[in-house]
C-alpha cells in the first residue's frame, strides 16, 4: 500500500511551506565564495541534495533550466534499507535525496545551491523541513566531486555568516556514499499527483516561489526523470 506523509498544521512547526525563513533574501548574498570555481565544471554533472520530502525538491528541480534529470530517492544508508518503508522509520541513515543531472554551461553547482536554499529547504532545521520530522527529512548536501565539495563548503560557511538566518547552520556537507533510486511510484511524484494534499499545500508553492524568484531558471514544462 502507498504509504503518504502526514499534514501536519504549519502554525505546529512555525514554518511556511512558501516563506521560508530568510529566503526573501537569500538569493541575494551568494555570489563572491564561489566566484573564482565557477567554470570548473563542463559536460553534464550530477549533484545530489536532501532537503526534507523528496516529492518538493525533484519537483523543484524538474522545472529548473539546465536539469536534465531529477531521481527521488535514497543516500546515505545500506542497500538493505533503501525502501521508503525502511526510510520511513528514521534508523537507517538514509535521507530523502534527490540526483539532480544539469549542464553547468545552463546552470552552475553554485546557483543550484542557491535555488535549494531560497525555495526549497530551511539549511538551519536539524532533521526536519515542512510538516515532516525525522533524520530521513534532513537537509544535506552531498557532493560528487571535489568541485562540488569546495563550492558546497564555501556555500555553507557563507550562508552561516551571512546573517539571513536567526538561527545556526544545520545542513551538512556529507561524504558520497551510493545513491539508490526510490521505488516509482515516488517518481515525478508532483507531476503525477497535483491535487495530492501534501504536494498543495507544501510543494506546489516551492515551484511557484522559483518561478518568482528564479524566472531566468523556471522552465514550465515538467522534466521528467
């Protein structure tokens, strides 16, 4: 049986699916760490990224310019625990993940970044985003290069300083381990699934907010998996 995540009421968590905190101006101070690593990427790369529901950021990712392919699924547990009824229960290491596929000559590992942290995930909640507790919800960021992993830490130490956030930096920079695709009925979940309750009221504006903030990287058409 499909398992759905619960809806909890926002004003519990004191968060906004649509206003994450800081993020008003988020997309407006990273710009100068990673300045002098930005061309250090050429041919598609892959990247992947935790950020609570994986529903939200695949969605997220699938109507970014630049993204030619966005995988819901598993990182940083075993193989044996790769399913989302394993997952679910918060005892195998693993997160929420997504393996976002881009071409850096569209889009930089910098402005991806940059477009998780203003729409799609809190960087300052300790295991959990939205409506949805748990270390499987946690917010991370998972290199696949060693680019990727200076420009990550750089991101990371430049957010905290930055003083968007009232709070400290929570998400981690975490060692690649194997990312293990999600079962597929959690593919294109948001696509698929518009009027779901969850995907209404927690994703649907995460979209809205890049296509707000980000029009030069919205692209309207759903890129599927």
């Amino acid at each position: 049986m499909m398992q759905f995540k619960p809806v909890l009421a926002a004003a519990a968590l004191g968060l906004s699916a649509c206003a994450l905190p800081g993020a008003a101006h988020a997309e407006e101070v990273f710009d100068a760490p990673v300045a002098a690593r930005r061309a250090n990427e050429s041919g598609l790369q892959t990247a992947i990224f935790a950020g609570g529901c994986f529903w939200g950021i695949e969605g997220i990712f699938s109507h970014t310019r630049g993204v030619t392919s966005a995988v819901a699924g598993y990182h940083g547990g075993s193989a044996g625990t790769a399913t989302y009824s394993r997952v679910s229960s918060g005892t195998t290491n693993h997160a929420e993940a997504v393996r976002v596929t881009y071409d850096p000559s569209v889009i930089r590992y910098d402005q991806l970044l940059q477009i998780l942290f203003s729409v799609g995930a809190d960087p300052t909640l300790h295991n959990r985003q939205g409506p949805d507790r748990g270390p499987q919800y946690r917010a991370a960021i998972v290199p696949t290069t060693a680019h990727q992993r200076a420009v990550a830490q750089a991101y990371v130490a430049q957010m905290g300083r930055s003083g968007v956030w009232d709070r400290p930096m929570a998400v981690e920079v975490e060692r690649y381990r194997e990312f293990y695709e999600a079962e597929a009925y959690h593919q294109d979940f948001m696509q698929k699934n518009p009027g779901h309750r969850y995907i209404v009221r927690w994703d649907a504006p995460k979209v809205d907010a890049l296509q707000a903030k980000f029009p030069q990287f919205y692209r309207a058409r759903f890129r599927t998996g």
